[in-house]
C-alpha cells in the first residue's frame, strides 16, 4: 500500500466515530486537490500545451496503479468486452484533452462552474440512451441546470468562445464514457474498468501531444508530477467522503470546487469571476444536490 492510502486509511480508521465530520473534511480536502490540480494545469499551460500536460498526467496516473497491478497481475486486464473498453478510452481521453484546453484558455473559476453541470448531462444521457425512467424531479433538476449553464454562457449577450466550448464538449464526452461504465459494470469487474481506462488513455492522449511535443524543464516535470498527485489525492478523498456519508451531505459541498478555484484564480493570475458565473454555479449545484438527494431517497 502507498504512503498516500495509509495514511488514508488511518484517517477512515479514525473517522468510524464520526463519519459526517470525516466526511465533510474529506470532501472539502477532495475540492482543494482538485482546484490545485486545475490551477496548475493552467499555470503549466503558459509553457506547455495542454494536450501535452494530458498525456504526463495519464503517465503519472497510472504510475500510481502499478504497484496495485502488479499484486493483481494479468488478471486485471480480463475482459469480455475490448472494443467498449476501447471506445471507452477515446471518449474519456478526449474529454481530459478538452477540458485542460478549456483551463488554458478560461478563467479557472468560470471553467469550473460550467465543468459542474457533468452530472446533469450524466442524466439526461441516461434518460435519453440507457432508457431509465423520465420523473419529475428529473426534469426540474434539470432545467434549473440549464438555467445555470446559460447564465454563465449568457449566449446572445456574450460570444461563446473555444473555451468554454472545449469545456462543454469535455462534460459531453466524459458522460458518454460514464454511460459506457454503466454498461461495463454488467459483465466486467472493477478492476478491469479501471485498468483498461488507465492504460488505454496514454495512447489516446500521447497521438495529440506528440504534434505539439515541447521537452519540459526540470520545473515543468516537477509540476506535471504533482498534477497526478493532487488529481490521484483528491479522487481518493471523493471516494472515501462518498463511503463514510450519504450523498445528500456531501454534494452540496462540491460547491466549494469553485469557491477554491475563484481564490487561486484571483491569487495566481489575478482572475476575478463576475457575478453570473456564482449565480450560474449555485443554480448548478442546487440542481445537482437536488437530483442526488432524489435519486438516493
């Protein structure tokens, strides 16, 4: 086991007494890595192109697992199911290219409001292509996401750049590779999921990089090795506050996702988000947290 899961490990262990407080703590340690991570992307990305910041935080990523693959084996690899596994790795690779090239190009608190409505676009594609069951508070909850996004597009008053567009798109095809998990979890095991996602997006996100391949410096390496740090440390904390907590606790605390991001922009680059992107961001979450706390009920 890593130093990393030890020690997240222990803190579980000691959280048994009081899993909301851990849960809580948790989620907003999960909000900080996360935000840290997209600010250094964008940092990064004024000498580095994001396609290749991409591609060393696969590498970094599955570094990570390797020690857990090697315990496993070949075994990890088996699979029924190669061509969605496949398919799976292009759209999930697509979606991480897209969204560090929205980092670059935004502002980090606007990308992350619009980078929350993911969710939202989770189910409607659900609704839409897995043929679940259309409710009312579906719809709501939906609407009063679109109602968020639009306010920090505000299309028609604002042009909406390539930004915010890769942004988009990058929430569109994350969701279509979530809607193929959903399939996967049918026939294939965990493991394997999250093997072939891991392996299969270097390729994916290596083909990109390599026509705009730049050497990184000493520093730049440094960096991109805490991008898959803090992303591998705050995916961690996620799954743990989500175990210890009922969703309904936890999600509205995803929030603070754009409250850190809104403070490193400010402190790193001197961003300052307008008031359309917080009321936009609120609409968001509102509608989220109301759609998780519905469908957990």
């Amino acid at each position: 086991m890593t130093a990393l899961g030890r020690l997240t490990s222990a803190v579980s262990a000691r959280a048994e007494a009081r899993p909301g407080l851990a849960a809580v703590l948790l989620m907003l340690a999960a909000s900080l890595a996360l935000a840290s991570m997209h600010g250094s992307v964008r940092f990064v990305s004024a000498g580095l192109h994001p396609f290749e910041i991409a591609f060393f935080r696969n590498v970094f990523g599955f570094c990570v697992l390797i020690p857990w693959l090697a315990r496993i084996g070949l075994a990890a690899f088996a699979t029924r199911k190669l061509p969605l596994h496949l398919v799976r790795g292009v759209l999930n690779g697509g979606s991480m290219l897209m969204w560090f090239l929205g980092l670059s190009l935004i502002p980090l608190a606007e990308a992350t409001a619009l980078s929350l409505a993911s969710p939202l676009i989770a189910t409607a594609g659900a609704i839409l292509f897995l043929g679940e069951p259309v409710r009312g508070h579906r719809w709501l909850g939906l609407g009063l996401g679109v109602a968020g996004m639009l306010t920090i597009l505000r299309p028609g008053f604002e042009e909406i750049g390539l930004g915010a567009a890769a942004v988009l798109l990058s929430a569109v095809l994350v969701t279509a590779s979530k809607l193929i998990a959903k399939t996967l979890t049918r026939t294939e095991s965990p493991t394997a999921i999250v093997a072939w996602l891991t392996l299969l997006m270097i390729p994916v996100t290596a083909i990109p990089a390599a026509f705009v391949w730049q050497t990184p410096t000493g520093l730049q390496l440094l960096m991109l090795l805490g991008i898959g740090a803090l992303g591998s440390c705050g995916h961690l904390c996620l799954v743990h506050a989500y175990r210890l907590a009922d969703v309904g606790l936890v999600e509205p605390l995803v929030f603070f996702r754009l409250v850190w991001a809104a403070l490193l922009g400010f402190l790193i680059f001197a961003e300052i988000p307008d008031a359309w992107v917080w009321i936009g961001g609120l609409l968001i979450v509102a509608a989220t947290t109301w759609l998780a706390r519905r469908e957990a009920g």
